[in-house]
C-alpha cells in the first residue's frame, strides 16, 4: 500500500506568467485610479448645478465657535439673521435690517479645484 502512493505520478505546477500577472494588476489599478478620478469630476460637475437661483433662503457664512457650535449668517426675504446651533438646537441672535453691502458679501478666496493643482504640478515638473 505504501509502495503505491510513493510510485504514483506528482501532477506538475502549471506554468505562470509572471510578467502578465504583474501586467494585469498594474492595468487594473489604473482603472481603478480612473474610475475614483471620473467620479470625483463628476459629482464636481454636479454641484455646481445646484445654484440656489429662486430660493429665499440661503446660508452666507458659517463661522465654528467649538466643537459642536457654530454661528451661521443667514439671508432669509432679504434680512439677515445671525443664528447659533449646538446642542441645546438654534437661536436667532441677532436679526439685521436693510440690505447687506456688497464687501460684507465677498466670499473668501476660490480654493482651486483638484485639475488645476495637477495643472499647476505639471507646469512645475
């Protein structure tokens, strides 16, 4: 019985092409890298439809005070409301009257987007 087992064929290890395998991987994560890079462009694309024309409500600024409050400067049919939120909810704090002025409403500085800091990189480079 023993003498059986030892004289019986040992089946070979199929062949592996290492340089394919490798080939492979790197193809699909390059695909991968693709697919996160069109995702990314495109909820971008999708936000920026999102323009709050006909709404009466709208959140100009939004300043943290701690970890879980915050002050937020809301234009509401054309007053301004300060208004606090943490835990205990949202308190108006202050409502103003009149139109904001134009320098009150300038936005901080446009973070530039993800293309064009890869732009800028490749100038570089």
């Amino acid at each position: 019985m023993f003498i059986a087992l030892a004289a019986a064929p040992i089946a070979a290890a199929p062949d592996v092409n290492v340089g394919a395998e490798l080939l492979r991987v790197v193809l699909s994560l390059c695909a991968i890298i693709a697919v996160i890079l069109v995702a990314g462009w495109f909820t971008r694309r999708m936000q920026g439809r999102t323009q709050p024309g006909g709404r009466r409500i709208r959140c100009l600024e939004v300043f943290s005070v701690g970890a879980r409050d915050r002050l937020m400067l809301i234009e509401a049919d054309g007053k301004r409301l300060l208004v606090g939120t943490g835990q205990g909810g949202m308190r108006t704090l202050h409502v103003y009257e009149g139109e904001a002025t134009p320098a009150a409403l300038t936005a901080a500085p446009q973070v530039p987007n993800f293309g064009e800091l890869l732009n800028r990189w490749k100038r570089k480079a």
